[in-house]
DNA sequence: ATAATATGAATGAATACTCATTCATTTTTA
DNA sequence: TAAAAATGAATGAGTATTCATTCATATTAT
C-alpha cells in the first residue's frame, strides 16, 4: 500500500466525492434555483458524469435531502464555534451569535438562496421542515437561555426571554430575506447596527452605546 | 351590433377565469411546491381542462409572474387600507402595521407557503426579485417615514429610523418563516408580544405597556 | 518485483417518463 | 349563425434513472 502519495482526478474516496457533488449541487441551485437544477448540471458542474448522482445517492431527491443537512450542520458547527469561542459573559455570546449571523461567511447571497429554495419547499415537503426545525430548535434554545440569564443579572422589567429570542431570530432571519431581494440596498453594517440599537434598548445595562 | 355592454361582460369573464387560474395555483404551490405544480395540476384544481393555463395565460412562466404579482398586489390593498383606517398618530399607524402583518389573513400558513416558494427563485429569476423589490421599497419607505416621525415627535436618542424599520420589517419576515418551519411551535400572540416589547423599548413614550 | 486478477468507481448511451404546449374539435355565448 | 371559450388528445422537448462497459487502483499469485 505504497505509491499513492497523489490521487488522481478520476478516483476519490466515497466521502470526498459525495462532497463534492453537495457543493455543486448548492452551486447550481443558487444559480438556476431549485425547479431548474438538473442531475446533469450537478454533474456537470462538479466535471463528472451524467449518471454519477444516482450512483452516490441513489436518488434526486436523497441529494437534495443531504444537502440540506450539510447546509443546517455546516451552520450548527458555525453557531457552537461562536458560541464557545466567544464570553465569558452571556451578553458576550449573545452579541457573538448575532454577529455570525451577519458576517460575510454566513450571509453570503449565494448561501442565502439556498437556504430560502430549501425552505420555498418546506410545506410540501415535510422532511425540509423536520430538518429546519430541528436545526432551529437547537439555535432557539440557546439563545432563549442567554436572554433568561441577562434578565436574571439585570433588572429587567416586563420582558420575556421568548419574546426576545423570537424577535432575534426573526430579525436575523429576515435580514437574510432583505440581503437576497435587495442586494444592492442592503447594507450588512446597517443590519449590525439595527439588532445592536435593539439589544441596547432591551439590555442597556448589558449593551451600552 | 349596438351592443357595447356585451364586450364588458365578457371582459368580466376572461378576468374571473385568470383569477380563478391564479386561485387554484396558489393552492397547488402551497400543497405541492412550486417545483412539483404542474399546468394540469392548476387545471384541474380549477375544474378545468389541460391546455386552459396556456389559454389564459401563454406560458407557465406567464402564470407565475401574475400568481406573484397578484400576491403583491392583495398584500399591498391589505397595507395601504390599513395604513388609511388607522390613526390618527404615527404611533397608532405603526402598531396597526405591525398587527397586520401578524394577522390570520396574512400571516396564514398556506399564503406563506407561496411567498417563500417564490422567494426560494428570487436569485434565479430577475423578475420576481424585481417584484419583490417594488413592493419592498413601498413598505420600507412608509414604515421609516412613520419612525421618523416618531422619533421627532419623541425625545429619543441614538437611535435611527432606518435601523429601526430595517428591524421592523426583518422581524415579521422572521416571524412567517418560523410560523412555516414550526407551525405547532409558532404562537401568534408571542409573536405580537416580541413585536410590543420591541415597539416599547424602543419608543417608550408612544408605546407604554 | 512483475504479472494476473479482482474491485468498485465512473462513464454515457439508452430507456422510461413527465409535462408544457399545440391544435383540431366541441360547446357556449351573443 | 358567428365568434369566443373550452376541451383533451397528441406532440415533442427535457430529464431522472438504469445499466453494460471502461478504467484506475488494490490485491494476490508467481
């Protein structure tokens, strides 16, 4: 088992490949959309042949599944990074997760398009949805349990941690929905300061100006 | 041949016939996706033959464009009458707004279902986002003026009508996603409750508790 | 070490199927 | 009766899937 210092292009290991065909696939939707992305484009962008998808994933439709986990892991293995590698406070960490979902690496147009393709198909297909919801059960909770924490430091009145958390989750949501219809407008510094003014008026002894 | 109410009449029919087509596509987009609703599917939720999109409408492209700009349109009647009937203040305009966008009417899980199918093609397809984007700019444009109104009403500090409005209109957008992701989870009066809170906090004078 | 064999990844042409669109015909309206 | 509307079978373009074959690499035999 000596001699393969180099891989060709033509052999892969099964993970590598399967990969490989999950970034095409995101590529292609976030180009072509969803309803036009064919089997041959994904192929074709990864510069392998027509009948390769079926072979790793046996279906269209498995594809689309798998990539809609990569999509909601990558994201969760983003989020726990922020999340451990940012405090020690619990405003630190909150204001670190907000942030992530404004920086370049997860608001990207392209990303954001195939988030939203993925979730224009979520009532029809229930296993989107399982997978979203999962995903952002996790991500609720977490930060729900940062804002029970600043309001139990602070003394804050008549405020609810789920009430802040939803606001926060949709607020960042619906940033990515701004970004994706009016690129041109949106402005990601503008964004930043919109949940810092909210996190300011809600937390000022946590966030102050 | 002195006749000229005849053409009115059949006027009114051929408009009620597209309205019925963009009625039954709705329904197939939010039961089936946008991917899998095909022409015959649209006419035989209408009760009608094969080839009477095509009658209608020329294309299936053609079909969607108007599905989206009928949606548009229905959301923009409900903004403006809300806008008009509420009042007299910008405090009281806002907050009827803001409860519109909650409301069953509009925030119902089917309806949101197509506003996220079509948002899911937005990056692929230049003409929805342009839709999108008119419809956008006018809400975007009301809300800030309605801040900024606020805010020289009020004595409040360091805060920016359009941070302020970018968070508004994010927020809802969140709050339909979650309602789509979570419909059992997702709870109409937290969200309104997020929405007060975040109103309160920011404009305490107009918006006591 | 070299040759022979086995493995399974990759190919791409062929197949089976879906679906938008067309159009000859029928039905309805004025 | 003539014009408009609607029908639904037929068409054909496009696409997911299959599969016999090719090819690179690993394994075994000599």
């Amino acid at each position: 088992m000596a001699t393969t210092a180099k891989k060709t292009s033509r052999t892969a290991t099964r993970e590598k490949r399967r990969q490989q065909l999950i970034d095409a696939t995101m590529k292609c939707i976030a180009r072509k959309g969803m309803g036009s992305t064919t089997l041959g484009d994904v192929a074709g962008e990864a510069g392998l042949s027509q009948g390769i998808v079926n072979l790793h994933f046996e279906s269209k439709d498995n594809l689309l599944n798998e990539t809609l986990r990569y999509l909601a892991d990558e994201y969760k293995t983003q989020f726990s990074h922020a999340y451990e590698k940012s405090g020690p406070g619990a405003a630190d960490k909150l204001h670190a997760l907000m942030k992530l979902d404004l920086s370049p690496s997860v608001l990207d147009r392209r990303k954001v398009a195939v988030w939203f393709a993925f979730w224009g198909e979520v009532k029809s297909r229930p296993i989107y949805r399982d997978i979203c919801e999962k995903s952002d059960e996790y991500y609720d909770e977490i930060v729900r349990s940062l804002c029970s924490q600043l309001i139990a430091e602070g003394d804050y009145k008549n405020i609810t941690a789920l009430a802040i958390s939803t606001a926060l989750a949709s607020m960042t949501n619906g940033m990515w929905l701004s970004c994706l219809i009016s690129p041109k407008l949106f402005d990601r510094q503008n964004a930043m300061i919109a949940v810092d003014e909210y996190l300011h008026s809600i937390f000022p002894e946590h966030f102050p100006l």
